[in-house]
C-alpha cells in the first residue's frame, strides 16, 4: 500500500513548518513544489476547483521576507488548500455550483486566520452543490477522484480536501461538515478528520452556517497535524452567534489520555431507508476496540439513545440551509434538479418547522447525552459501506439519491445536530484495498480528550505509513 513516490509528496505540516522556521527550506520552494504536484495531478485528480499560482507565490515570496527577518508563526510560510465554501479574497466562492460568481471582496473569518498564523494558500478545492453530498462530482467540474482508487469517490462534501491531501499534493487541508463531510472524506482517503465543537472555528460572515449545522474541520494524514491546524484557524468573530470556550488541541498530542470508558456503539441511528453496516467496516471497528482495551481502556457495547425524531430535527435545517443558499445563486436554473428540489423543501420547512427544530436541540442534547453518564467516549464507525464509486449517484432522482446517501453515511449526521466534537481516524482497508474509518465521539467542548485519545491508537497503529499507490 505504500507507494515507492511517498518523498515526492508533501512532507506533513507541522514538518514544513519546523523545515521553514529551521531555514531548511524556503517558503518559494515549498509552495512551487504545491503548485508543481497539483498541476501534476489534479487533471486526474480533480481535487481543486482553482489554483492560486501567482498569488500563492507572491504570498510565498512575502513570508519569507518574514521568515528572513525573524517573525515566527505557526504554519508562516506553509502551502494549504480551503473547501469551494469559504471565501477567500479575490476568488470566487462557487460552492460547487456552476454559474458566473462574483469575486469576493474579503477573507472569511476562518481565513483570515490561516493568513496570521502565517499559510500560504495554493488553491480552492471542489465540493459538490452546497456541500449536499458524500459525494464529490457535479456538473460544474465533474467527479473528483479517490487516491485510493480512481473508480471510487473520496467522499463528501469535503472530498477535494480529503483527495489533495491523501494524493499528497498539500499537507492539510481545510473542510466542512454539516453532516460528516469532513469525518467521511477523512474515513475513505485515510486521513484524520476533525468536526470540532459548534463554535470553535468561526463561520463568518454567516453568524452560523445551514442553521448551526455545519462547521469548518480540518483534514490531514497525522492528528498532530490536524490538531495544529485547527489550532491555527480556532476562534471566534464578533457577529457569531455560536462560541467555544478556547482550547490548545496541539496540547493534547502525545498526552496520556488516562484510562477511558470507552461505548462501542455499532447500531444504525434512525433511518427512513433500508441501510446496514458493512461487514468488514463493522470487523475494522472492532479491532479498534480491540486495540483500545490492549492500550488499557474499558470498551463496553452500548449505544446512545437517539430517538426515531431525530432526523425531524436536522431535515429543516439542512433542507432551509440549501434553500438560503440557492437563493444567493447568480443563476439558481442551472442548480442540479435535486438541489432545487430540496430548496423548495426547505422553503415549505423554514417556518413553524425550524423553530420547533431549533427548540427541541437542548432535550435531544440531554437524551443523547445522557450515555456520557457512563462513558467518557463513543467509538462508533464513520460511514455504512466503503467507498462507492463515482458514478454511484449520476442520473438519480431525489428519493433514490437519498436512499444511496442513507445506505452508504448514516452514521455522521447526529453529531451536527448536537453541535458536539467528533474525529475520524483511519481503521484500516477492505480486502480490495479501500480505506474505511471509524469515530471517536466525545460531548461539548471534547476535543482534547478526543485527540488524546486518536495519537495515542496513532502511535501504536501507524495508519500515516501508508499512503496511496500513485496512478494520477
């Protein structure tokens, strides 16, 4: 599994940060090498949307003047890639869509941080409408394509992240997640996804995005790397309505989690279709829980009550998201008919429905909550099946993309609603060789606990070693 290219690829972000402060390299260097693998790969690929050539060398250009005379950042200097969801100043922010957007007069909040801890950023990578799907592929770029393998998608929405980072063309990269699009991506291209706490990563200039849904997560093949980038973007602006008190995830890297009780939770939350868990998804889940109690933790099957409503609390906010979304469109006809289908649902959705949505949060909060009575974290897999292929929902209705959607990714959703911390760390490979996932689950404000917990299983099972044969 491990290609015989892996010096070719990037060298992991925390690596080129401490390369570039140590003068080992230069900022120019590092981010032509970027532009170099992307150009070399994405036309196989399909990971990004847009690439910044001669901004990002000029940004490069700049930090090394910054470098050259002492200034010390977090990542100054390093090249990485954001989701075709955040604005990003003098680019466009298509969201997967197709049409004529104007270009963005200012960074997003979530940029704007990246810019002071000093990154360089090399280009925007692709997701599909509005972020809807597990799915990375629309009519606006076509089917972007899993390291892995190239006949199977690398998952959704943040699958342009997710493929630029397992390929190796950037070290990390930023994504979303409103209903597992970071964790998902993170589960079929190895990677370590995280979806922090509601308010930890700032959504402005939206006060909150797709009705508290959805927040930004970073993607990377190590947690050190991952936590250090949500360290980078975590904070908050003065118009959100959602705040996390403020942590240093980084910290929790290396840190005896202690010993943990941990829930091995395999059961299906509530679905309206037919889904089952994958035999070999569900064998790689338990040897996780295997390893977990040979590093000294309790592991006990139990699973949290989720309640057969649940799913009549996140569709209103989703389907009313979508429906705010469309409505920004320069041209809303040229929307995948599924995408204005669920706007109109969202529009018959946004009244009495959000509100009562929004009002019920707090009891769902404490009926699911409750298991952390008993355990401290939630091992539960990420998605259903493997990685389908790309083709899995082209020329679908509605209702048959919702049923491909439920079978493959029921796993991920209640968290959105909860608004609570979740990591994808990578569980292994099916006999063909795909890469699946698993969740470590944790309640408000866990995330250290959480990345405690992922390095520790990281360092006993090595799943950054192995990275894709290259065929792009």
């Amino acid at each position: 599994m491990t290609a015989p290219q892996a010096d070719t690829r990037a060298p992991g972000l925390a690596a080129e940060a401490a390369a570039l402060a140590a003068g080992a390299t230069t900022s120019v260097a590092a981010t032509r090498a970027a532009l170099d693998r992307i150009e070399a790969g994405n036309r196989a690929l399909n990971a990004f949307r847009g690439v910044r050539r001669e901004r990002a060398l000029a940004e490069a250009e700049e930090a090394d003047r910054r470098l050259a005379a002492g200034v010390r950042l977090p990542l100054l200097g390093v090249p990485v890639a954001v989701k075709d969801d955040t604005d990003i100043a003098h680019e466009i922010t298509a969201f997967g869509c197709a049409g004529e957007f104007a270009v963005r007069e200012e960074d997003a909040e979530v940029v704007r941080r990246l810019r002071a801890a000093g990154a360089v950023i090399v280009g925007k990578t692709n997701t599909p409408e509005l972020g809807q799907w597990p799915f990375t592929g629309g009519s606006a770029f076509g089917h972007t394509r899993n390291p892995w393998h190239r006949d199977h998608t690398p998952g959704g929405s943040s699958g342009g992240s997710a493929a630029a980072v397992s390929a190796g063309l950037v070290s990390a990269a930023l994504g979303s997640d409103g209903a597992g699009s970071v964790r998902i991506p993170a589960a079929w291209t190895n990677l370590v996804g995280i979806k922090p706490q509601r308010g930890r990563i700032s959504m402005w200039p939206d006060p909150e995005a797709f009705h508290g849904l959805t927040t930004h997560g970073t993607l990377a093949r190590t947690v050190a790397d991952a936590a250090l980038l949500l360290d980078a973007v975590a904070g908050n602006h003065v118009g959100d309505l959602h705040e996390a008190e403020a942590v240093t995830v980084s910290d929790a890297v290396g840190r005896d989690p202690g010993r943990l009780r941990i829930a091995l939770s395999l059961a299906l939350p509530y679905t309206a279709t037919r889904t089952r868990l994958h035999i070999e998804i569900r064998a790689r889940v338990e040897a996780l829980a295997g390893t977990l109690r040979t590093l000294g933790h309790d592991v006990t099957v139990a699973d949290p009550v989720y309640g057969k409503l649940l799913g009549l609390n996140f569709l209103p906010r989703s389907m009313a998201g979508i429906d705010d979304w469309v409505r920004r469109l320069p041209d809303p006809a040229l929307a995948d008919p599924r995408t204005r289908a669920n706007a109109r649902t969202g529009r018959l959705l946004r009244g009495r429905p959000l509100r009562a949505a929004r009002a019920a949060e707090p009891r769902i909060r404490r009926r699911i909550g409750a298991i952390f009575d008993r355990f401290d974290v939630i091992l539960a897999p990420t998605t259903a099946t493997p990685p389908p292929v790309v083709e899995a929902m082209d020329g679908l209705g509605g209702w048959a993309t919702d049923k491909v959607i439920t079978a493959a990714c029921p796993y991920t959703w209640p968290w959105n609603v909860l608004g609570w911390p979740s990591v994808n760390i990578p569980a292994g490979f099916t006999g063909s060789g795909l890469p699946v996932g698993a969740q470590l689950m944790g309640h408000e404000n866990a995330e250290p606990l959480l990345i405690s917990l992922a390095a520790q299983l990281e360092s006993e099972l090595r799943w950054d070693r192995h990275t894709p044969q290259r065929w792009w």
